[in-house]
C-alpha cells in the first residue's frame, strides 16, 4: 500500500473514527453523482458593525441540488486589503438554518469585510470531496452583500505564528504484539490571533540518512491542559524522522519548516531546518 494510502488512515487513528468515508445521499431522480450545486438564501447578520470582541451573528439558509445531506458549510470574507477568513457554520435542526457565532479577533483588519462565497460539502467518496461553491457568479454577489460587515477599533495581525522548536518533543509506545507502534510528537505554537492549524509530516527511512519521498501528513490537535499542539498515530516497525512542521492562524499567515524542498512544489516559502535529532526507530 502506497503511504498516500497511510495517510488517510493515520487520519482516521487520531480522529478516533473506524470509517473516514461518508457516502453523500442523492435525492430521486439525480443523474450525475459527480455534480454538487447549492443555492444561498436568507443571509442575515444581526449586527454589520462589529468591535473586537463582539459576536457576528450570521445566518443563511443553503440547500443542495441533488444531494439530501450536507455535512459542513464555511463562509469565506474577504478584507478590503489583504486578508481573509473562513468561518465554519453549525446546522441548526429546529430553524433550518445554517449559522455561526463568530468572536471578533483584534487582529482583524478594520473597514469592509465582504462575504465573497459560501462552500458546502457533502463528505467524501471514493473520489475524494465533494464540494460546491455558491459566489462565482455575478447574480450571486447581489445575495452575498446581504452578509457584508465592518470592522472598527482593530489592528490588522499580519504576523506569522512562532514554533517554538526548543518544546518540540516527541515519545513512543511500542505495541508488541503487531510490531512498530504509537508515536506522539508535541509543539508549542503561538500567535498574535487564533492558530487554524498545526500539520507535522512524519518521512520513513530506509536507513539513518536514507530518505523516502513517502510520509505521513498528521493535524496536531491543541491540548488545552498541556498548552502543547498534539499528534498520535500507529506506524508499524521503521525509521522515522520529521520532515516538515507547518502552523497557520485564521488570517492565513503561516510558517513553514522543512528538512528539503517539499516534493510538491505548491509555491509557498519555507524555511530549512535540520530535524536529524528527532530521527525514532521501531524495530520490534
């Protein structure tokens, strides 16, 4: 099994599921299970002037043509200059309507902040996500607008986050009886507003200085109690080493560390870092 394969199941170890996949419910008479579109209405904000530390209140209705069940719906708002922001939003089963509640950040940039799109998705097939978007089009702009707000009293973070390094730790649990084990890696990230997210990539070796391309993509989920950035997972009897820890905040400013040029050149800057001290071997 190629380690793209590994990584979905590395996923589904720390998550805690048996099953990552959620087959998407189509409606009767959909002929293209391929095709995903959803339609935005009743877009309302209770108040489209906000402070730092006050709650925007949005909510929206959204349906999708030819599926019966979404499974997440985020809102993205663009600033009048270089920033942006997805909010995730929650179903409510009463009401119908998707909503969100979301606390202002003083690093968010004061002026106009548009509701550009909505993305709603269905979950994941054998495919991979299946994802529509309702903002591409011009008519769409009009019935976004509705979700328009301003920001006033704040200083826009454009910051990135700091990885501590001299935190970065990591400990083994060896599983005897199937070879290989758990590893836990921890980190302490910190930032001016709210980390989005912490990803280690974990590279298998063949030898002590003999790469693979193959590794292991884990979200490192925050321990409240410890104040580190936490991830777990199985690997099964090998040589591993860090090959890249990247942390983003909800602005998109991140920082990216990697021990070579990333395989896949997605044009984001990195920095060079020697992980060789982390190197963990399990030879059971």
């Amino acid at each position: 099994m190629k380690k793209i394969g590994k990584i979905i199941l590395l996923f589904a170890v720390v998550l805690g599921f048996m099953k990552l996949s959620v087959q998407p419910v189509l409606a009767s008479g959909n002929k293209n299970p391929k095709e995903l579109t959803i339609n935005i209405t009743d877009i309302k904000v209770k108040n489209a002037k906000l402070k730092t530390g006050n709650k925007l209140s949005l909510s929206m209705r959204v349906k999708g043509n030819g599926y019966t069940a979404i499974k997440t719906v985020s809102a993205r708002y663009h600033s009048s200059r270089a920033q942006s922001l997805n909010i995730p939003l929650k179903y409510n089963t009463k009401s119908g309507l998707w909503s969100s509640s979301f606390k202002i950040p003083k690093g968010m940039q004061s002026g106009l902040w548009k509701l550009v799109s909505v993305a709603a998705n269905v979950g994941l097939d054998e495919d991979g996500d299946l994802e529509a978007q309702f903002g591409r089009k011009k008519a769409a702009k009009q019935i976004l607008s509705k979700g328009n707000i301003r920001i006033s009293g704040t200083r826009a973070d454009y910051t990135r986050p700091k990885i501590d390094f001299k935190s970065l730790s990591y400990s083994k649990k060896v599983t005897e009886s199937r070879g290989g084990g758990y590893l836990t890696y921890r980190v302490k990230v910190t930032d001016k507003s709210p980390i989005k997210s912490v990803v280690i990539e974990i590279a298998e070796m063949e030898a002590v200085g003999e790469y693979y391309d193959d590794y292991y993509r884990l979200e490192m989920k925050y321990n409240k109690k410890k104040g580190y950035f936490e991830s777990t997972a199985w690997y099964p009897k090998g040589i591993y080493h860090i090959s890249s820890i990247r942390a983003e905040d909800i602005f998109g400013n991140y920082e990216y560390y990697c021990n070579k040029a990333p395989e896949f050149d997605n044009m984001e800057t990195y920095k060079k870092k020697d992980f060789s001290k982390y190197i963990l071997e399990f030879n059971k």
